[in-house]
C-alpha cells in the first residue's frame, strides 16, 4: 500500500484505466480463443469448398457473409486464407472472407455491443462498414483483376492434420489451439489497453480537441492508429469505446473497422505469401473504402 500511495495520482488514474479495459476484454479474447480452436480442428477448406456456389455474385457474398458462422481471429486469418487458395477456392470468395470473418462473427458484434454501452448502433455500422469492404474487394477481384494473387514461390503452411485423431485427442487439441491463440493476441490486448490508458491520462485534451475537429484527419490518425496497434477483433471494440469522447464516431468507426483487415501482423503475414502489387492495391482498396465510410458516417449521423 505504501508503494502506491507514492505514485503520482495520474499513475494510479492510468492504471484504473487499464485494468477496466482489460479486464472487460479478456472474456471475449478468450471465447474467440476457444472458437478458433474448434474451427482448427473440426473444420476444413474441403468442407467449406463443397458448399461453395457456381454463380461468381453468389462466391463473392458466400465469402463476405460465411464469417458470420465460420469466426476467425484476424491473428491466424491470412494462413487460413491462403490455404482456401491452394483448394482452389477463388480469390473473390477467400479475400472477402479474409476482410468480414473477424469482425461479423456473434462473439466480435456482441463484444462490440458491449464496449459501447449495450449500443446495437456501434455493432451495425461494424458489421455494415467491414461487409461493404468486402464487397468491393471482391467485386474488384472477380470482375477487373484476372492475375493471381499468390506468390509463385509463396511458402507452405505447415497445416496440422487432426482428422486421425479420437474424440478426446481432438478435444485437447482444441484447448492447445485455444490457449496458443489466447497467449498470442493477449500481448497485443495488454499494449492496446495500454496505450489507450495513457491517452487517456497523459495526452492534454486540446491536442486531442484540435484533432477531431477536424474529421478528415481524426479518422486517418485513428486508421493509422488502429494499423500500428495491431489489435485483437474480439477486444479492440474496448480500445475504441475509450476514445470515443475524444475523437467522435466517425473516427472511432474507421479504428474498428480496418483493424481487423490492415495491421502491421496481417501485413507481414501477407507479404509471405501475395504479390506485393496485390498487397498495395489491398491496402489502397481498404483504406479508401473506410475512409469514405466513416467519413459519410460521421456526416449523417
């Protein structure tokens, strides 16, 4: 007790701060965890391939919505990704995939409905911005690029085979899938909440006042924000909500739905294994299309 009653009384604020975040978040972190790791050993490309259907509108919003119940953190998403490829899956459907699985799952919409208050608002235009997103990768992919993402020389994933394996050989399995995946994003959590903590506390409000005033770039500082910070979709959501007095909607809107498709994690992922030209009209696409949604967001609400 002496040891803290000698901190400095913005210390003790920032550390309030953080534990709060945090410990909203872990819960989600950890369910997203647990999901993960049953798709890892229960669910395949294969299966997902079979159901795919003929038409290319039809691929190109079967890979936009299956997120919904096919979840996949953004942390382990690229390889998963790439391996639809090698099955032959189309660009078209695996990209959108890539973009909405993070972010439309039930686990990221409740979380996200949850950081802001019980607000079905936040967790709509979540959903919307991140579908919209995808549906205009796809459309680009499908309609007006013909060349082959994937690098010729591209890397193989080890993929770990577990359908040999007894009931409860894969249920333990599961939880080893699960707690990796949880050690794993749980660094970037505690660096998120961190950083948002000391925001808080530390940066003087007018330097944060002078910069939503002026949307256009209160939406690119938080886009480049939400990129450096590299975040877990299950617990971003709580990151954002923190800064919403400072910056506003539109911002914050911007920060929730590109981290989950464009930070510094996804990116070096990706540079194993697509073109660099593609990579640089990934990250031109992505970034216009939140861009002017949460700008046109922020001007109509």
């Amino acid at each position: 007790m002496n040891f803290f009653s000698q901190l400095p009384p913005s210390v003790l604020q920032a550390g309030a701060i953080f534990l709060s975040i945090i410990i909203e978040a872990l819960p989600f972190v950890l369910i997203g965890s647990i999901i993960s790791g049953f798709i890892e050993v229960y669910v395949t490309p294969e299966k997902v391939y079979h159901y795919l259907p003929k038409n290319k509108w039809l691929r190109i919003f079967f890979g936009t919505f299956i997120g919904f119940i096919f979840p996949s953190c953004e942390c382990g998403i690229v390889p998963i990704v790439n391996r639809f490829l090698e099955k032959k899956v189309p660009s078209y459907t695996a990209l959108p995939f890539l973009v909405t699985a993070p972010v439309i799952n039930p686990i990221v919409l409740f979380a996200t409905y949850s950081a802001f208050g019980n607000s079905i608002k936040f967790a709509l235009l979540r959903a919307l911005g991140s579908i919209l997103v995808a549906a205009a990768l796809g459309i680009f992919l499908g309609f007006f690029s013909q060349n082959s993402i994937q690098k010729e020389e591209r890397k193989q994933v080890h993929q770990h085979d577990f359908s040999h394996l007894s009931a409860g050989k894969k249920l333990f399995q599961v939880l080893v899938q699960a707690i990796d995946e949880f050690f794993d994003t749980g660094r970037y959590l505690v660096f998120g909440c961190l950083f948002a903590s000391l925001v808080q506390v530390y940066v003087p409000t007018r330097i944060l006042t002078s910069i939503s005033s002026t949307p256009l770039v209160a939406i690119l500082l938080l886009m480049l924000l939400s990129f450096l910070l590299s975040l877990c979709s299950e617990a971003d959501a709580f990151i954002g909500s923190s800064l919403l007095s400072s910056f506003g909607l539109a911002p914050v809107l911007a920060f929730l739905v590109i981290g989950p498709i464009l930070d510094v994690k996804n990116l070096l992922m990706m540079k194993n294994y697509f073109k660099t030209s593609f990579i640089w009209q990934f990250i031109a696409i992505v970034s216009g299309f939140v861009l002017l949604y949460s700008w046109l967001v922020g001007v109509l609400l």
